[in-house]
C-alpha cells in the first residue's frame, strides 16, 4: 500500500520517494517468484508437483486431454511430453530473449498488478498467486502473436503458423507487417540477411524497433504493444541502437538523442552512402 501511494493526486515529494523505496523492497521479497518464472520461460523444465507453474503452462495449452492432464494432481508420463512439446515453442520465442529483457517483463507486470491491487478480502500475496500468471501468459501470447517476432526457420513457428487459416499464400502474413514497394525493409534485412554492413552492428529486435519508429512514425508506446514489451524496454532499446549507428557513421551522439526529428536527420541525411537501397529507405 505504500508503493501505490505515489499514484495518489495529492501525493508529496517525500510519499513519492517512500513509494518508491517500498517498490525496491517488493521486488528483493518478490525475486524469487520471477527467477521461478524466468527460469520456466527460457528453459521449459515444467515442475509438474506445482500448481501454480501447471496453470501458467495450462493457458498455454489448446488439447482438451493435456488441459485435463494439467488440471489433476499428478500428471501421467505420457502426458508430460506432448505437454513440454507444446510449451517448447514459447522457449523458442519469447524464452530467446535477453534474460534481463524477460525479468524487466516480469517485474512490470508485477507492479501493474501491485498497482491494481485493492484491499476487499484477499492479501496481496494471494491475489498475486491468482493472477499474476495469466498477467504473464497474456504478455507472452501478446508477444507470440506477432509473427514478426518469431524466428522463421523454426520449424515449430510454420507449424504454429498453419493452424490459422487465415494466413495463406495470396496473403502472406509477412506482407502484411513489411511491404516493399513501401521501401520499408523485409524479413530478411531485419535477419541481418540483406541488410549492409552499416547496420550489421543492431540485433533483429533492434532493427525492428527503428523500422517502426524512424519509418512508420510509431511511438514507443504503439511499438511496446506491437512486440509485448514494456515501453522503457522499447526506448532503451531504440536508444542503443540509434547510439550504435551514430558510432558506426561517427556522427556526434547529442544530435540523435533529443527528438525523433533529429534522430532522423541524423540517421537518413547525415549518414554515408551504403550499397543497399532499402538500408537508405
């Protein structure tokens, strides 16, 4: 309660800092909870005596009889497999990202929780025991349903990809997030693929982001929601790369740090020719 006192319209410099320190302390009570859930997303070892880690996995899973598996006591053996098997495609995925990119994840969703939290009946230790895994699971379905961010060569995203009818070859999902004769770079530039050299030095999530923001005149809000992530993961991100390509052109860094407009200009009009026409786009 004194964390969301800082929510409060009324609220003093002194209760903002003391809301603040309260956070700091909800997360050092909380580590372990998301080590728990960090630890499940990237490695997928599912500890089938944990109710809280089986309904995590539940809303992650469409067979009836695996649900139903879930949902007793103890799991059969020959349910686990075709379980892990399902939930592998979310380590594959969202698990792929940087560790410290999912527990930033996974500490904001705390607090959005924290925040919403009110006292009728329930203490807040369960209320999060309820809710704070389909908090996450939704985050996740939210990021996985971006077929942007899914690796294509993965054999597991094609099959994934095929239970939805909508999709099909006339009208290719990648033509709807990258069209080309809009100059805005496809799949294989943000791979690194087709890209110059100039812009080999960004990550794929970091090439995305700057398409979204310097072409598509997105904000950081709108791309958070586009790739489920939280917004200052999405301005640190753009931050870094925009830092990197002004280091890779040595252009001065404080004329990209301030606006989207100057960044702009910086990154399209001060930078050096490259071969590649959709690097210039």
């Amino acid at each position: 309660m004194r964390y969301k006192k800082q929510f409060e319209e009324n609220a003093t410099e002194e209760m903002i800092a003391d809301s603040k320190e309260a956070g700091g302390e909800l997360l050092l009570r909380f580590e372990p909870l998301f080590k728990k859930y960090l630890v499940l997303i990237q490695t997928g070892h599912i500890d089938f005596s944990d109710r809280e880690m089986k309904r995590f996995v539940l809303s992650f899973i469409g067979d009836p009889a695996l649900k139903a598996a879930l949902k007793r006591k103890h799991a059969t053996s020959r349910f686990c497999h075709p379980i892990n098997q399902r939930f592998a495609f979310v380590v594959e995925t969202y698990g792929k990202r940087d560790s410290i990119d999912i527990m930033i994840d996974l500490q904001m969703l705390f607090f959005v929780l924290a925040k919403r939290y009110k006292q009728m009946g329930k203490n807040f230790c369960a209320y999060l025991y309820n809710a704070y895994c389909y908090e996450v699971s939704r985050h996740i379905k939210k990021y996985t349903n971006d077929p942007a961010n899914i690796p294509y060569r993965n054999i597991e995203y094609e099959d994934y990809m095929q239970s939805y009818s909508e999709y099909s070859i006339e009208n290719c999902f990648e033509d709807q997030i990258y069209e080309n004769s809009l100059g805005i770079p496809d799949t294989s530039w943000v791979r690194g693929e087709s890209c110059s050299d100039l812009f080999l030095c960004l990550t794929p999530e970091e090439r995305k982001i700057i398409i979204k923001y310097y072409l598509e005149d997105y904000n950081d809000r709108q791309i958070a929601e586009v790739f489920g992530m939280h917004i200052n993961t999405v301005n640190q991100k753009r931050r870094k790369a925009t830092m990197k390509l002004a280091i890779e052109q040595g252009i001065d860094i404080k004329k990209i740090k301030h606006s989207r407009k100057s960044g702009k200009k910086a990154l399209l009009y001060e930078a050096k020719p490259v071969a590649n026409a959709t690097d210039r786009a």
